[in-house]
C-alpha cells in the first residue's frame, strides 16, 4: 500500500496550473510521472502523489522538471479560467477508479502511437540513408567506368600509333634488303614466279635483321651466395612455431641456472652432490640397478635443489610406478606436464613419457578413461608408435568390459573371446609402453 504525499502545493494563473512535489530523498531515475488531459500521477516508491484534476489540461504541452528533492509539472489549462479547486471534491472511489482506468489506457494509447511514429521515422531514416549510399556507390561505379573507358581509348590509340609506326619501319627497310628483287627485274628472261620468291626471301632477310636489332645482350655469368638461418631445432623454419620454441629454450636455461644452494640440510653434501644433474644420473643408475627407494631419494634431493626440471619429476613419477605410489606418480607426471610448456618439437618425446606414465597410474587405479585420455594425448602425438596404438586399444577393451560387468555380462564369456594384446602389461607394469626407463 503506497503512502500518500499530502504536502503538496500548487499555484494557478488564468492559462497555467503549478504544481510542486517533494520527493522526499527519492532518486531522480526513481520517480515515475503519468499525466494526461484530467489525471496526473507523480509515483516515487514507497510515495504515491495523485489528482484528479478540477477541469481539462492540454497534456501534450504539459512539462515536469525533477530536481533538488522537488518535482514540478506544468499543466496549460485549455480554457483561461481560475479553478476553485486544484482537484474534483467528489469521494466517489468508482468515478475515481473510472478516471484512473480512463487515463492510464490514454496514456497507452499514447505510448503506443509514440513507439510507432518512432519506429517509422527510423524506418524512413533508414531508408534515405541507404538510398543515399546505393547512390554513392552508383556514383562511384561510373567514375570508375568512366576512368577504364577513358584508359581503354587512350591504349586503343597508342596501340594503332604504334601499328602504323611498325608499317612505316617496314616500308622503310623494304627497299634497302631487297637488291635481289632489283636484279631479278633487270636480267631478261625471269618468269615472275621467280620474282615472288626473291620478294619473299627479302622480305625475311628484312625481319630477321630487324629482329637481330632488337635482341638484349646475353646475361654476365655470376654465382650467388644462399646463408640459412641457424636453428636450433630439427624443423623447417617454416614448419615451427618460433615464439613458443624461444620461450622454451628460455626456460630451460632459466631451469639450469635456478639452483636454490640456501637450503640448511645441504651444507655437508659434497660439492657434486649439489649438482642435480649428477643426482639425475645418480637416479638414473638406481633406477636401472632396480633400487627404487634409492632413486626416488636421489630425485627429491634434486628437486630440492632445483625446481625447474621436468625430467626429474617425470623419473620420479616412474619410480612411484615401480612401488605402487600411484596419487604420488599421477602428482609428478602432471608436475612435469605443466613444466613442459610451451609444447614444441624438443620436448614431444618427454611429454609423450609423461602422458603414457600419468596414463598408467590412472589405469591402474581402474580409472580406464582418465587414462585413455592421456593414452590418447601421447598417440596424437607419435601416431606410428605400435606399442602405444596396442595400449589404447587395451584400455578401450576394459573400458568395454568394465561395463559389461556392470550390465550383468559374464567376464569370462566376454573375455574369452579377445585376443590378448603384447602390450597389455600396460594395466599392470608400472612402466607402460614408453616409459619403462628414466628419461
């Protein structure tokens, strides 16, 4: 239920009615004004301001200004007379209900004739302006007709002018070349089939020197010295992507040179002990040696020192393999993932390793799918690797039984039917293909 304003004023003269309502803290953008020819309403929520009005206005020369907490409407009267009253004195709720009704459907009407005056004023502005540009551009079309008009003419004549200039060359060389012709005439007894053939050979001896005249001068023998970029990786310059392949070198050299030498239980390790290339290699031989514990040791060591290697976090994910760490490998060959970028051609083969090895985890620990993906990422990238097409399908086979066994199907009817694949140990070696061995 609304509250209704009652202090309000207003002033009149013969011609004009004032009316001043205060808003009462209300927001400018908040106060909604309808006035029509004997109703007008001012609604700032939670306030409402309306009246009925004692005679008829012109609404559509009526005005409202809003500012300064007060809003003011101007209504011309359209008979000059003063009212006894601002609003009709009737308390009739029926004829008031009759004159809101009344007024708020002119008020639509209103609108409504506004939005489609609108709407075709747009439509013919719209219209003219493209009659105007299809006038331009017609405009246009002849300019440009008329220039190639004028080019075609003017080439027309410089061609004839030079039609005519080649005969005249020729009338002039004609007599010169053809003494023969001459000779024939003057020796007595020559048929004149005889003279035709002399006028044609001197008419080609005439040509050829012509042409022999017009003729460029042979080309100088040179060599020309070709200088290749020097690159650094294997691809045509053409082929790579040289911004991702420069900021990869970039943060192999950063990776080499972040050494963090501050850490307190370092300070008895020996001077090649510090070296997390050496305690690379170290790993790298325990690995083979099968000494697990003593490589995940010898990689931890040198990730302390140094952060910034893949190849550290993509062996260690390989000795987690070995001893069933299988959150711990899936941790480290994501680690390394994230290491290996931007993706270029000097770290496929690593993160192929790091694909197949997350994928191995993950098909261990029965997630067939997530590790299909990760089979899949290091297919798309080696797409002849036969070991790696052997485990996708693998995968895909116990992606099929897995849900045969959740429809009820008997395993071992289903199963006896495939062929075992030589490279199904992907589900249960830890190494998978590609990545039996440290990097």
């Amino acid at each position: 239920m609304p509250l209704l304003v009652t202090d309000y004023c207003w002033t009149q003269t013969e011609s004009t009615v004032h009316i001043s309502v205060p808003l009462k803290g209300a927001k400018v953008g908040k106060v909604d004004i309808l006035s029509t020819d004997e109703y007008l309403k001012v609604h700032f929520p939670p306030y409402l301001f309306e009246a009925f009005l004692f005679e008829p206005v012109d609404d559509v020369r009526s005005t409202a200004k809003v500012g300064n907490g007060v809003a003011v409407i101007s209504l011309p009267k359209r008979t000059n007379k003063v009212w006894d009253h601002l609003m009709i004195t009737t308390n009739d709720k029926e004829k008031k209900k009759e004159v809101r009704e009344r007024a708020l459907l002119k008020y639509q009407e209103k609108l409504s004739l506004e939005s489609t005056s609108k709407a075709e004023k747009e439509h013919t502005e719209k219209k003219y302006a493209l009659e105007t540009m299809m006038k331009h551009e017609q405009e246009e079309r002849d300019r440009i007709q008329k220039i190639k008009d004028t080019e075609r003419e003017k080439t027309t004549a410089e061609l004839a002018a030079w039609r005519l200039r080649q005969k005249e060359e020729l009338k002039v060389q004609s007599p010169r070349d053809s003494p023969n012709q001459m000779t024939a005439k003057q020796e007595p007894g020559c048929s004149d089939g005889g003279k035709v053939k002399l006028d044609q050979r001197g008419n080609r001896e005439a040509k050829s020197k012509i042409k022999q005249v017009d003729l460029p001068a042979p080309r100088l023998v040179g060599n020309i010295q070709v200088s290749f970029t020097p690159r650094v990786f294997p691809t045509a310059l053409r082929e790579s992507r040289v911004p991702e392949e420069e900021e990869w070198l970039k943060k192999q050299a950063e990776a080499r040179r972040a050494v963090y030498a501050d850490v307190e239980e370092l300070e008895d390790l020996k001077e090649e002990e510090r070296n997390p290339d050496w305690l690379k290699d170290k790993g790298d031989k325990c690995f083979a040696a099968g000494d697990y514990l003593g490589a995940v040791n010898a990689y931890n060591l040198a990730i302390r020192l140094n952060r910034k290697i893949p190849a550290l976090y993509s062996n260690r994910a390989a000795c987690h393999l070995r001893l069933r760490n299988l959150h711990k490998a899936i941790e480290d060959s994501s680690q390394a993932l994230d290491l290996l970028t931007p993706p270029v051609a000097a770290n496929a083969a690593a993160r192929i390793r790091a694909q197949v090895r997350r994928g191995s985890a993950f098909c261990q620990l029965q997630l067939y799918a997530e590790g299909l993906q990760d089979y899949q990422a290091a297919l798309k990238m080696d797409p002849s690797n036969k070991a790696l097409q052997a485990d996708v399908q693998r995968i895909r086979d116990m992606i099929q039984v897995t849900k045969l066994l959740s429809c009820g199907t008997s395993f071992q009817l289903w199963f006896g039917r495939q062929t075992p694949s030589p490279h199904s140990r992907v589900l249960m070696d830890p190494g998978g293909a590609s990545c039996h061995g440290p990097a």
